[in-house]
C-alpha cells in the first residue's frame, strides 16, 4: 500500500526547478514570462502543473468551457477497474484514504485510548488472514444466541417453540435495526434549542457578498428581505473540526468513546461498534443541544453541508485542501475552489426547500406569497433550462426538477464566491501572483479555470446511469456548464458574446 508520505513528496529545490522546467517546456516558441511576476510557491508549482494538465487550449471557452478546463484531463483520465469514475473529487478522496492508512498505522500521534481503539480497530480489519479463518463463526453465534435462530440456515433444527418474536425485535434495535419502525434522535423543527483559519475570513466575505445580493434582488419583498438579511448573519460556519481538537489535550475525546473497547478480531469489533453507536445515538434524548457539537456529516468524507435545523454551514478539514484549498495558494484559486461550495452551501438556506426555517433553525415560514409567486417564476426557468440538457455520452436528458435545489445553490455559489474574491483584490492591489505556464490568463480566469477543474469527472456509463436515477445534483459538466452560462461575469471575463454555447441568451438568475 502506498503511504500518505509517498503520495504526497515534498518539493525540493531540485523538483521545482524540474518542474518549472516542464512547465516551460509546454510553452516553447512563446513569450518569456517575467519570473518577478510569477508566484514560484511550491504550491504555486504544484497548481500550475494541475491546471496544465487539465485545460485543452484547442477548443474555444466561449463554447464549451467544462471542455475547454477539463478536456485533457479527461481525455488522459484513467478509471481503474475498481472504480467508477475518475475526478477531481475522488483523487482528494484516494489521497485522504492513504492519509488515513498512514495515521492508523503509525504512533506519530499523542497517546490516547480513543486513538489506540481506532488503531487496534484498523488492525483488525486489514488482518485479511484472521478474518478468514474466524468466517462466519462470530455472525452465527449472534444469531444463533441472541436472535434466536433463523430456519433459512439451520432448517429443521430451528425450534419454533423458542422463538420469542419481541425478544428478537429488542435485539435488533440494540443493533440499530427497526424492522417496523424506526427510532433515532433528531432536533424537534418547531424548537431547535431541545433535542427530539484561513479559511474563516473567506467564508465571512463571501455570507456579506450574499446579503447584498439579497438587498439588490428585485423579487424579494422588503420583509422577506431583512427576515433573510437576519438569517443570514445568524448563520453559523464551522470549520476544520470541533474546538476541543484543536489543542493536545485528549480527555474530551477519550470521554467520548470510553465505552469503545476493541480486540483483534473484526467482527465483534463491528458488532459493538454498532451497538455502541445506537445506544449513543439515543442517549441524546437526555441532553441539551451543544451548539459546539458536529453531526450529520462525517469527519472522512469529502463534503460540505448546511444543516437547515441549526442553520448552520459545516466545511470538515478533509474537503480544505487540493484542489479546492490551500493556505499558500492564490486567492484566486481559494475563491474559485471552497469558496464556491461555501457559496453553494449559504445559498441552500435560502432556497425552495429552506423557506420554512428561521435564523434559529425553527420550522417558520417566512417568505411572504408574494416573494413565494416571483421565486416560482425564477426556479421555473432553471428546471426548463436543466430540462434541456442532454448527457451524450449516454444519450440521456437531466431532470431539473429533481436536481433544482442543487441547480440554484450551484448558480448562486459560483456568483457569490467570484464578487467576494473580486471584493477582495480590490483591497489587495498588486499581491496576486501569477501562475508560471498560465501567464496569460487574468486572476479573474483564473479563478474560473479552477471553478471548472474541480468539477473534471471521467466516469462509465453504468455510474452514470446510476447518477442520473439516485443523484440530487446534475452531473459535473452541468455544474460547469449551468452556472457559467448564465453569469453575465463570465462572458465579460471571457469575451464572450450572447449566444455562444457557453452563453445562454436567456440567462436564469435567482441570485
């Protein structure tokens, strides 16, 4: 297995002269760049070979431009047979997973008992060898001892007359299974007091670059708009992870799984994980809601969220980073990567299926019938315009109304994230660096060209397929191409004219 240290070499001296040379090497017969000009950052260096080997400079942006940011990336692409799809997206996710394997292998961390449980844990599920000599043993005898048998798999020595159908139903809840019913904790929607960095100024600039969009929308009435204006400014970001972690001191986060106890064999390990799990789960009933606390997204999975019942923004650390994230990277990258989904994940507090909850996450509707009526006309030409899209890969047209929330927040993003990074050179004149190979392009498309990398997706036809039934957001090229084509910005940023294909004539605007 490769480590988190091999996928992630640091630059020597040496490596950014060779790749500094590579870069130039691409751009033989062409203008010398003026070195003074240029950011030479390590991670300037790694950016600029990304983004090189993802733009195809042969096709016109003005026309295609998911093409045109992702064309060679695609076209050089290599999804493994174990995969489904290759992108920007799951290389953060594979990083990640090495990342993860590095840690859980290691001892570089201070000690705690919760981390040598999460490491004895890991032990136990790669030690393939004791996993198959254990087979299905462990899994039987819970069957067989606690939930009574099942006569599929003993057939005539299955004792009916033992068989205690409640007993079997108390079983299965332990293990977070509710055959009839289901039962877990959540916040009650009508009081959500009760229970039933760097990136922190970005986050900041692009919620006030919101509120005057808000001010300036001509179809929200003046209620509804400082009833926004107020949720807005009451939205919570978190980001990174909880508080406690951000010093040495383990005890929180020894207290939290002191219960968790794991031995080297796989499967009662798993077993009491997920009894653990539930009876945690609703042990919440007994407690206030801790404002500080992080649920319903995973510290492992690369994604954001908005959480409607505490109006609230979560941004994990795992989605802070390459290519959406980096301290040391131009402002102009920062704001077209996690700029844009912190954008995105504003905008989904204001939109059709968040009119209902307030600046405290309580289920009151608050937009007037009128703000109602003018928002339906918008939404209507966003579903009309996703309507008409069509995947030719799989010859298959996209359902705007199924993805519409996904659609509006998308469109929102990329026009919040681009005026808050443009509100941010202007009071940072002169600082912005170019990247070297990419002289040529402005900050501004520059920002565009990340925006559009991000979302670089090759993927088999199965997966998309799948996507196209199960999936909420349109796919990647729509996320691209949606947004950019009714941004009147972009054509500016472009030269692009009305009517090109990657500028709508009729552009949609909610936002």
């Amino acid at each position: 297995m490769q480590t988190h240290s091999e996928a992630n070499t640091l630059y020597t001296p040496l490596h950014r002269s060779i790749e500094i040379n590579k870069i130039k090497g691409r751009y033989k017969g062409t203008a010398v760049e003026n070195t003074s000009d240029l950011c030479l950052r390590p991670y300037c260096i790694k950016a600029a070979n990304y983004l090189l080997e993802s733009i195809d400079e042969t096709i016109n942006p003005c026309e295609k431009f998911y093409e045109f940011a992702c064309g060679k990336y695609i076209k050089n692409a290599i999804i493994l047979s174990e995969s489904s799809e290759q992108s920007t997206m799951s290389q953060i996710s594979k990083k990640l997973r090495y990342t993860i394997a590095d840690l859980l292998s290691s001892n570089r961390t201070k000690k705690s008992k919760a981390i040598t449980n999460a490491r004895r844990l890991y032990s136990s599920c790669i030690d393939e060898g004791a996993i198959e000599t254990e087979g299905v043993d462990v899994i039987m005898s819970m069957i067989n001892k606690e939930l009574g048998g099942w006569p599929v798999l003993q057939g005539s020595a299955w004792n009916e007359s033992t068989f205690d159908f409640d007993r079997l139903m108390l079983k299965l809840s332990q293990y977070n299974s509710y055959i009839f019913y289901t039962v877990n904790t959540d916040v009650d929607e009508k009081n959500s007091s009760i229970r039933s960095i760097h990136a922190i100024e970005m986050v900041n600039n692009i919620r006030n670059i919101f509120i005057t969009m808000v001010n300036q929308s001509t179809w929200m009435d003046s209620k509804s708009k400082i009833i926004a204006i107020k949720k807005a400014r009451a939205m919570k970001a978190k980001l990174g992870y909880p508080d406690y972690l951000e010093s040495d001191n383990m005890t929180k986060l020894d207290k939290d799984y002191a219960e968790y106890n794991f031995n080297l064999s796989y499967m009662p390990n798993v077993l009491s994980a997920i009894q653990l799990h539930s009876k945690a789960s609703l042990q919440m009933l007994r407690y206030p809601i801790d404002s500080k606390q992080w649920t319903g997204i995973s510290p492992t999975k690369i994604n954001a969220m908005h959480r409607l019942l505490a109006n609230e923004i979560l941004f994990p650390a795992v989605i802070l980073q390459t290519t959406l994230f980096d301290r040391d990277a131009p402002k102009y990258l920062n704001y077209g990567g996690i700029g844009f989904i912190m954008g995105h994940e504003i905008a989904h507090g204001f939109g059709d299926e968040r009119k209902e909850y307030d600046l405290n996450g309580n289920e009151v509707l608050w937009w007037t019938n009128s703000t109602v009526n003018t928002f339906d006309i918008r939404k209507k030409c966003i579903n009309e315009q996703y309507d008409n899209y069509t995947l030719t890969q799989v010859n298959h047209s996209i359902n705007g109304r199924k993805t519409q929330n996904e659609n509006v927040a998308d469109d929102a993003g990329l026009k919040q994230a681009f005026f808050a990074y443009q509100q941010w050179a202007k009071t940072h004149k002169n600082v912005e660096k170019k990247l070297p190979g990419l002289s040529k392009y402005s900050a501004e498309q520059m920002f565009l060209l990340n925006f559009g990398h991000i979302w670089c997706t090759k993927i088999t036809d199965e997966s998309l397929h799948s996507n196209l039934v199960l999936a909420q957001h349109s796919p990647a090229q729509f996320r691209v191409r949606g947004p950019t084509s009714n941004f009147v910005e972009f054509d500016r940023v472009f030269g692009c004219k009305v009517g090109q294909g990657n500028s709508r004539v009729n552009k949609c605007n909610v936002w």
